[in-house]
C-alpha cells in the first residue's frame, strides 16, 4: 500500500504534489506568441516572441516562472477537492471581464456561473468542471467542523491587495490571484500556499451561519430548490447535460483548421457522449502519428494519462463492434448514424482505454475529517469491493473490526450533480473500472472511491408549505394535504403548523416523496390560492459559537429598480447563502421558521418601507415561538420612499454600494427602538360603489403601522400612483420614472377642493380636537415623510414634546392640498400641527381615501382608532463612526 498524502486545502485549488519541481499536472509547451500575451503566475507582460503553455488548460507563463508555478492543471483538479459539493447553476448569462476557470480563456459568449461560488465557465466547458463548490451544509456525507479555506483562483478586482506581501494580486488580463470564498482573504499564487490552512470565516465571522450549523439532506432536489433560488430565472431545458451540446464547442476550436496542412477530426470519449451527440474537435497535422493523435484527443478531455494506455476506435466500425452503442428504443436508429458520419467531412473517433490486467487505485477514507489522505491499493482482476476492504482496512489501523461494518462507495464529482453508488461486495473492481470508462473517460477522471462505515442513515427533509387557509386544526391541515397531494402518513409528518398565517412544516423521511411533494405542490390551487413550497435547512442551535449572531437576509426582489436580484446574488456569496430569503418564495416566515432555535440573531430587510412593514408584521406574529423573540431589524432600502431607511440613517435608496461594506455597517449599527401603532378600522356599513368603483374589505380589519397613516389628499394620491403602476408593472422599475408618475398625478389633483375637515372628527386621547381647513390628515411615527420631508417642522413649539420613534406619542399634521404637500417636500414649509397623542379615534362620515405605510384604499364611513401595539420593535441605526476595518 502506498503513504497517505493529504493536502490542507479546501476545494478545487489544492497543492502542487510534494517532491519535483514540475508543475502540478501541466502539459508545457513553447509557444511563438502572435499577440500580447500575460503570464498566469506573475501576471506580467511576456516580452519577446516565446512563451510557455499548457496544452490541457492554456496556463501560460514566461520560461522563468514556470519551475514556481503551484497552480494546479484543470486535468488534475478533481484529484485535489477535499469534500465534493456540487455547483449550483443559473441559467446561462454574459460576464464581462471574467474568465473561465477550465480552459482559463476570457468568457465572451453566454457562460455559466454559481449562485452559490465564484466559478465562471464556458457552456462548453461546464462538464470539465467538478465539483468543488464551498460546503455551506452538513449533508451525512464527509461532515466535518473544522473549516479551510476554500480557493478560488481569478476573476477579482484589478485593485485586489495580497494579504502576504500587500501587494496587488488581481488582474483585468488573465486569470489570476486567489481568494478564500468564506472569509474574502485574497493572495498571490505564489503567497496562499503559506497562509495557515484553517479560515475563520474573516470580518463577517459573527454574521455569517456557520456550515457546520446547517443540515440538509438533499439527495436528489437540485442545488437550486436547496438554496430557494427562484427558478423563474430559468430557461434552460430539464436535461440539463444536453445544453452543454457540443456545438458551441465545435464553432469555437474550428477556427483553428483553416490551415489546408491540418484536418480537423470528432472525438467522442465515450457511449454517453455518442448517444448525446457530444464530441469535441481537435485539429491535427493531416500526416500525424497515432500517439500524437492520441493525445491530442485526450488533452481535449482534459486528461494527462499516459497516451500509451488508450487507443481511438473509429466511430463507425465501433458501431458494427459494440453492441452497447445501439439506442435503447432500436437498433436502426445508429447504423444509420454510422453512415452519416462515414459521409461527413470530420472524422468521427472514440477514445478507448486499453484493457488492463492490474492498476493501482486510490482509496478514500471517508471518516477522516481534513485532508485529502487516501491509500493506493493495486488491484487485479479477481479484486472484489470486498477483497479491497478487507485489504485497506489494516493500512488504515482499523484491522480489528468487522468488515461487514464497512462498504464501498462509488463517486462521480459532476460540476452540476455528485453522484454516490455502493458497490456490491462481490463486484470486480477492474470491471467497474472498465464500464466507467466505456461510458465516458471523462467521468473516470471525476471518479473517486471512498471506504465508509455503514450507519443507519436517517433522512429527513424539511419542507415548509404555505398558502393554505389559515386558522384551521392540524387535523384539518393534514386531511387538506391527504386530499390534494395524496401524501403518504407512514413518511410524512407535521412538525409544526402555523395557522395564523396559513403554513405549515412538513418532515419527509423519503427522498423521492419529499421530491413528489414538493413538484405537485407548485401546481395545486386551493380557494383560489396557489401553494407554495420551500426546502428548509434545520439549524442546529448548540453547534452555533457563543459569540456569533447570524444575520438573516430577507431581499424583495421586486423593489426599486430591481436591483434586489444583483443583491441576492452578492449576499448567497458573502454570506452562507441558507441564511438569505428571497421574499416573494413564501414570504418573511420560511426564514423565520428556519431561525426559530438560533438563540440570538439579527434581520436585514432589503426592500421599500412597505417589504419592512410586512417582515415586522410577520415578526411580531411568529414572535412568540422564536428563541430569539426580539431580534433587531436593519433596512437596505431598494423602494421609492424609504421613509424609515432615512430615519434609521441607511440612505435614501441603496445605489449599487457594495454588499460587503453594507454588511460591516449593519455589524456595527446601534441598536434602537421604535414605536408601532395597530389602526383598527371599523366601517358601519360596506361602501356601495365607493369612489373608483373599488369593493371595500370587509370590517372590521386591524392593520400595523410602522411610518404614517394618511387621510385624504396624501393618500388619493397613493391611491392614482398604485392603479397606475398595476396597469403597468413593467414602466414602474425606477425610482426616476416612479416619483416622476406622483408628480404627474399630483399635477391633475391641483384644482381640487375637498372640506375634509368637515367629513372627519378627531378625539385625541378622549378629547375632542377642533380641525383647521384641510384637504389631507397625517399622523406621522417617524419625522420623515413622502420620501425625506419634515412633516413636522424643526421650530420648537412648548405645546408639544419633541417627536420621537420611542416616545409612545404619534403627531397628527395637517395639509390643506397638493401645493402645500409640495412646499413640504420642497422644504420650504412645514404642515399643520394640530395634535400629539397615544390614543385616535377617527369618525369618518362618509367615504375617504387612507393610506396605511404607502397601501392606499378607500375607507367606508365609520371608525378608526389608532393605538400603540404590543412591544417597540428593535431597530438598527447605521451608526456615524467610521468603519473598523
């Protein structure tokens, strides 16, 4: 047996084998240069005509660099990933600037990125890619608590500083510089192999939901529903391997056959290539040898084997050979591929393994919890997983125990997908080995075998369902369920039911029943209400550090300019992306649900003051059953007015800052607290077609404030800008074009005049209150109001204290049109004071519009009282120091 080698490194960027000065994996070769070229190590200009590249994956470097280069080969890279994690993929897109971490080349067409890391890479490069995505969850495979840094090399800012030597480390040119995608610590490829291997998650330590923390089974739900990234995002087909079609592939390498003394031939590696259509091209000289040929196909493949140990079978005559090619529907179908490629200008190969009599394999143990150590067994052809067990278990030192208690585990490290087999004890080691790369010598490449102690494994997945009715028993909620989505008792319980809101928590102990639920839950419709599903991770509150309190994200992606999609995106990287929610996949209680035992942790909003107003509505309902039972709420702001942003100093509107130094100020902030008010609205008879025709809701209702509530003018004007913008949603994706729409709506309103102060009473903590001429009554919470203006004025007054967000009074203002809400928003004057009060009551005596934190309606006559509500919220206030580093 061979000695363990194990290497400290995290992911898909491991270290140069021990021992040797050549340079992990590359195939160098000299190179004429034809155009301005950079070095990938030292990123320099590489003067003169020759430099060195590798022929698998481009690397390229000046002569005197390469006895330095670390930078491991992609051909080798899957032999170096430490825990396999699978990739999570959105649909292709266009990245500037960026570079694809297989073939190194700049990403000029539509390419592939991870939600979850910082992988870019082409459409055809993706297969070529394993699966060494950063671990952000225990899943019952490899789990351990220890945390290394996990590298990614390029694609950072020009200005990128190496925490080794200071100096800059990034590149515009090529790809280059490394960065650990937990704690953000950036170096030079030459300077990260001596940072100490363990990562302490960097600035954001306290913020960030430690991996180890989370568990999730997910054997077979994709890493998108994992992580609840929308997949309206979504274009691609299902099948998602067929995507990566070869055409694109093709179009891109045959630019190099124009010369007339090349031939340009298709290579496929395997049957799974042949049945998907799959190959890639190469060009080689019309008069070449076979070894060359040989080898051309395999570094086509990003394979450095020995050319020696593979042959090319041509494509054709291995159609009348193997009977294994024949498509499962019928045999026709392929030989009459056969004859299509015999026609066809490139020639079609495959790529064959020769036969073997014995290999040296490699054996993972799957217990060990860091490093990468394996033991090299050789094998023949009457080895057994049994005989291999049997064999590995001394050089392991666990001799004395039963090997029963062991078995072998077959795994294929896709970039999209790992793929875990148990191999029958009686299987033959080299025949597994010679299926494998029949199939594709591709995936033999991403093949790894790992040595695991049999455990009763239990699974279970969370999946939280919301939209049903609310207020019903668990009983109820159960037989709904059994009605619509047929489940099944004997795998399926409820673990928690939340009937105020409607949702309840399912535990599934079977995959492809989690699977089945979840599917059809997407398409069932109950009284008019689509339900909706979404995979929850279980956090495990004691494995949380003393010191550390979460930040759980909440983002709308529907606020202000859309630009809540670049945010979601940018917090999944910095942070562990199962602490961010996206508000429109079940709203604010999945993400609460999921931090219901985390003993201490803040919020981040990230939408209008109207997404606030409907996370703390959801916190103060669910409050009761949270361990954390008040946790402090932070606001990005992303909507039109952002009233509340303003007050607790977060800005006017986020304008593309950047995330990380967004999350350092929310760290940092000051906690505060603030007064929220419950308006009970009592109508003493349903309008009939009320003004606009709107039907009323019925009374009576209680609804929360936060900012202001607004009578009249104020929210007729809220009222024409809401219709306009559910007209058409699509013009409303601005805050330009959406503050432009008040004015103009405002505009048309001048020549009105309404006596509101005629069709209102007011009663002030019992007392009756004499109203001026107005056309508009606003009792503001917060002293900013229609984005940014003093409603109040700043001049003191000694018949009123001076306005607070905690003092327990509410002021009631006065506006008497559009030009003077205009004045006010200009600064030039301040409203009406009329009151300031801990107790409303409102007597409407006949319709009027009202609008509640920017939700607008019109309000049949009757009552409104206004009073504080239960406990003042725990707010964050950005705080003026300026940033610790």
């Amino acid at each position: 047996g061979g000695s363990p080698a194990s290497s400290p490194v995290l992911g898909g960027r491991g270290r140069a084998v021990a021992g040797g000065s050549s340079p992990p994996g590359h195939g160098f070769r000299r190179v004429t240069l034809t155009k301005p070229t950079f070095c990938h190590y030292c990123t320099d200009f590489i003067w003169g005509l020759a430099g060195y590249q590798c022929e698998v994956c481009n690397f390229m470097s000046h002569e005197k660099c390469l006895k330095n280069v670390k930078i491991p080969c992609s051909c080798i890279a899957p032999s170096l990933v430490r825990v396999p994690v699978a990739h999570c993929f959105g649909p292709p897109g266009h990245y500037k600037r960026k570079f694809c971490t297989v073939c190194r080349k700049s990403l000029e067409s539509p390419a592939f990125r991870c939600e979850v890391c910082e992988l870019h890479v082409h459409t055809d490069c993706i297969l070529f890619a394993c699966s060494d995505c950063r671990q952000c969850h225990q899943d019952g495979h490899l789990d351990h608590d220890t945390y290394h840094h996990h590298w990614r090399e390029g694609n950072l800012s020009s200005s990128a500083r190496c925490e080794v030597c200071k100096k800059t480390c990034g590149s515009s040119e090529v790809l280059s510089g490394m960065r650990c995608e937990w704690c953000g610590i950036l170096a030079h490829a030459a300077c990260y192999i001596i940072v100490t291997p363990e990562c302490t998650f960097g600035r954001l330590r306290n913020m960030i939901l430690p991996p180890s923390c989370v568990q999730l089974f997910s054997r077979n739900f994709s890493k998108l529903h994992c992580f609840r990234i929308s997949e309206n995002l979504q274009t691609e087909s299902d099948e998602d391997d067929d995507v990566d079609g070869s055409t694109q592939g093709s179009a891109k390498d045959l630019q190099i056959s124009t010369d007339s003394s090349k031939q340009t031939l298709k290579i496929f590696d395997g049957n799974d290539a042949v049945k998907r259509n799959q190959f890639r091209l190469i060009s080689v000289p019309r008069i070449a040898k076979n070894e060359e040929v040989v080898e051309a196909a395999l570094r086509a493949y990003y394979i450095n084997d020995d050319q020696q140990e593979y042959e090319l079978q041509t494509f054709t005559q291995q159609v009348l050979l193997s009977d294994d090619v024949i498509n499962r529907n019928d045999a026709a179908e392929d030989s009459n591929l056969g004859s299509v490629f015999r026609e066809s200008v490139p020639e079609a190969w495959i790529i064959r393994a020769k036969p073997k009599d014995e290999e040296v394999i490699r054996i993972y143990p799957a217990w060990l919890k860091v490093g990468m150590a394996y033991v090299s067994l050789r094998v023949n052809k009457d080895s057994t997983a049994q005989t291999v067990i049997k064999e590995v278990l001394p050089l392991l030192g666990r001799q004395t125990e039963c090997l029963q208690n062991f078995k072998l585990v077959e795994v294929l490290m896709g970039s999209k997908q790992v793929q875990r087999m148990v191999l029958d004890n009686q299987e033959l080691i080299l025949n597994r080995f010679k299926d494998i790369r029949k199939t594709s010598i591709r995936q033999m490449n991403q093949t790894r075998f790992y040595i695991v102690e049999n455990s009763k494994s239990v699974v279970q997945v969370n999946l939280f369902v919301g939209g049903l009715p609310p207020q019903l028993s668990p009983e109820e909620y159960m037989n709904i369920l059994k009605e619509e989505l047929a489940i099944k008792t004997n795998v399926v319980s409820m673990s928690h039911v939340y009937q105020a809101q409607g949702a309840v928590v399912l535990q599934i102990s079977c995959f492809s029943e989690a699977e089945r639920i979840y599917m059809l839950v997407k398409d069932t419709v109950i009284n008019d209400k689509p339900l909706n599903a979404v995979v929850i991770p279980e956090v495990m509150a004691s494995k949380i550090p003393q010191n550390c309190c979460p930040l759980l994200v909440f983002v709308n992606p529907k606020s202000g300019g859309l630009k809540g999609r670049d945010l979601l995106y940018s917090f999944r990287k910095l942070l562990n992306p199962h602490q961010v929610f996206e508000l429109t996949n079940g709203g604010p209680l999945p993400g609460f649900h999921t931090f219901s035992k985390v003993p201490s942790f803040r919020v981040l909003v990230c939408g209008g003051d109207g997404t606030v107003g409907w996370v703390l509505g959801a916190l103060e309902e669910i409050r009761h059953k949270l361990v954390c039972s008040e946790p402090s709420v932070a606001i990005l702001p992303l909507g039109t007015g952002n009233d509340l942003g303003r007050v607790l100093r977060w800005g006017a509107g986020y304008s593309g800052e950047d995330p990380y130094s967004i999350l350092v100020s929310v760290d940092e902030a000051d906690d505060v607290l603030m007064d929220r008010w419950t308006i009970l609205l009592d109508a003493e008879e349903p309008a009939e077609g009320a003004e606009n025709g709107i039907a009323e809701p019925e009374p009576p209702k209680i609804v929360q404030m936060n900012n202001y509530c607004g009578l009249g003018i104020d929210a007729e004007l809220s009222l024409d800008f809401h219709h306009a913008r559910e007209e058409e949603p699509g013009k409303f994706n601005s805050r330009f074009h959406n503050k432009g729409v008040y004015v103009k709506v405002g505009l048309q309103k001048i020549s009105h005049t309404r006596n509101l102060h005629k069709d209102i009473k007011l009663q002030v903590d019992q007392h009756e209150v004499e109203l001026p001429s107005i056309e508009g009554l606003i009792f503001i919470n917060i002293p900013s109001w229609g984005s940014g203006a003093d409603l109040w004025g700043s001049d003191s007054d000694n018949r009123f204290e001076k306005p607070r967000i905690d003092d327990g009074l509410l002021e009631v203002v006065g506006v008497t049109g559009v030009v003077h809400m205009g004045q006010v928003q200009g600064g030039f004057r301040s409203g009406i004071r009329i009151a300031q009060g801990s107790y409303f009551r409102v007597t409407l005596l006949k319709p009027i519009p009202v609008q509640v934190d920017g939700e607008p309606w019109i309000q049949a006559p009757g009552q409104i009282i206004i009073s504080a509500a239960g406990p003042k919220v725990h707010m964050l206030k950005k705080s003026k120091q300026k940033q610790k580093k």
